[in-house]
C-alpha cells in the first residue's frame, strides 16, 4: 500500500470505532501526541505516591494506614500498565523516565502542591481522583489498544481511591469542631488546582483539537471539567462542605452549576516548574530512582545469566 491507503486505513479504523493497535500504521503525530499524554500520564501515577506515601507513617489508624499503603501500591501499578502502553509506541523505558527527571516531560499540576494534614489525604482522594475518574472513564474508549486496554483496571482502582478520600473527609466533617475545619481548609486549597487538572480552556488548549480527532479523547477540557463541578458540589453539601467560589450557583437553563474560572497564570506557572513544591517532587522522584538502580542491575544480571544458562 502506499501512504495514502495506509492514512485511509487509518482514517477508516478511527470512524468503525476500531482500536488502533502497536503494529498498525499511525501518522507520526498521532504516535507523538500519544507518547506525550500516555507518558504524562504514567510519570502522574509515580509522582503522585509522593505526597501520599509521606503519610503511610502518620495515617490516625492501624487501618487507614493499610488502605493508604494499598492505594499508594496501587498508583504504582498503573504507572507500569501505562509506561508499558507507552513503550508499545517504539519509545524506551530509560528514555521516558530521562525525559521526566529532566524536567523536559511533565505530570499532572496538581502534585506541586503540600499535603499539610491528614485531611489533604482525603482531598486528593475525593477531589483529584474524583477528577481523575472524570478524564480517565472516557480513556477506556480511546483509540490506541493498549492505553485503553489499561485503563480499564486503573479506572476500578481509581474509583476505590476516590471512595477512600470521600470516607476521610465524611469522618473529618462528622468529627470536632477542629476536624471539620481541617476538611475545609484542604477543600478551600485543594479545589480550584483540582479544577486545573482537566487542562486549559478549550479555546487555549492546543492539543484538544487533535485528541477529539483521533478519538484519543471522547469529550474536551470544559465539559470534563463541567461535569466535575456538577458531581462534587452535591457531595460537598451532603458532608456540610463549602466549595470556595463566590460565584457557584445552579443554573437551569444549562443544567449545571455555573462557577469561577481557575486562575490560569497560577496554572502555567506551575506547569512551568514553579509551583509551590515542583522541584521537591523532582528530586524525591530522582532520588528514588537512584535508590533502586542496584536492584534494576541484580535484575538485569540475573536475567543475562539464566538466558546463558538456557542457550548453553
């Protein structure tokens, strides 16, 4: 076949809903633009244990400790099924990971910011992985095979994971005086860079536009990002929580609830490598990665000596 037919091989696949899979011809730019949100996505997964696991030690119970473990575990995992997708796309493992502690790939904004108290642990839970949940349900239907092949079990785990943090902040707005103002006070810091999560506004963002072509994404950063604040308000009310916007209110002729945009200079300047904890993030993730290289090597080591073994 020539170019043309493989483009309309293509073309063809995307409009039958098909799966575009690792041996079939993809144009360039839909391999890049994958790289790029499927790699974004996985180095997400493993900066985001960070600010959770610094509070495995300090969870208030034997039993919320093992339910953090088991979530931070969890992130770990979907970071490998979605590095595996990537590398499905011809890129190396040492090359993704390089790109990340470069600096030169990205992960999700909202990671570049402090966990505080105890009650940011039921935050991220309920509100980023809420919003994850949001962006990650349509992702089972994207058109690369093995990204949507992955993200099916992530979005099972993702969903325990907002239950997680929706049940600690529940008990924090059932508790004391102080509990419930803890609550609030993660909710008043957590929410607007939650709302960040779902990416610029349609009319800036410069990839939606290819994302919706290829059907790599189903909806765009404003409805996703609609549809969350439609959802959480309710839940905010049933647990006696104040979303901070001054503006929030339900508007019927849209069926949804109106409400602020995020300060997106805020945004782009954490983006940019200048949020409140971007460089602590990096180096941690650094440092671990530097902590592990011994095992990576005994693990290669072993794999060559079994391989010789096999061949002699």
């Amino acid at each position: 076949m020539d170019a043309s037919q493989f483009e309309n091989n293509f073309e063809s696949k995307l409009s039958r809903n098909e799966n575009i899979e690792p041996k079939d011809w993809m144009p360039e730019i839909y391999r890049k633009h994958l790289i790029r949100q499927v790699s974004q996505h996985a180095h997400s997964e493993i900066v985001g244990m960070l600010p959770e696991g610094n509070w495995i030690t300090r969870a208030p119970s034997l039993r919320a400790k093992m339910v953090l473990t088991a979530k931070v575990q969890d992130e770990g995992g979907h970071g490998l099924y979605l590095y595996t997708a990537a590398e499905s796309l011809n890129i190396s493992r040492e090359e993704l990971l390089n790109q990340l502690h470069t600096g030169k790939a990205k992960y999700s904004s909202i990671f570049n910011y402090p966990t505080l108290s105890w009650a940011d642990i039921g935050a991220i839970g309920w509100l980023v992985d809420g919003a994850a949940i949001m962006n990650q349900v349509m992702l089972q239907r994207t058109s690369y095979g093995p990204y949507a092949r992955a993200m099916v079990r992530i979005c099972k785990e993702e969903s325990f994971h907002q239950r997680q943090g929706y049940e600690i902040m529940c008990k924090l707005s059932a508790g004391t005086k102080e509990q419930k103002e803890m609550a609030q006070d993660a909710v008043n810091r957590f929410w607007w860079p939650t709302l960040m999560m779902f990416g610029p506004p349609d009319a800036e963002s410069s990839n939606s536009e290819n994302a919706i072509k290829w059907k790599i994404k189903r909806e765009s950063n404003d409805q996703l990002r609609q549809r969350f604040v439609n959802q959480t308000v309710p839940q905010a009310d049933i647990i006696g929580l104040k979303i901070p916007d001054k503006n929030l209110k339900w508007n019927d002729t849209k069926q949804g609830y109106d409400f602020s945009e995020p300060d997106w200079k805020e945004f782009q300047n954490v983006i940019h490598g200048n949020g409140p904890c971007n460089k602590e993030r990096l180096g941690a993730r650094v440092q671990a990665h530097e902590n592990g290289r011994w095992v990576r090597e005994a693990a290669m080591a072993f794999a060559e000596k079994k391989k010789q073994k096999v061949a002699a």
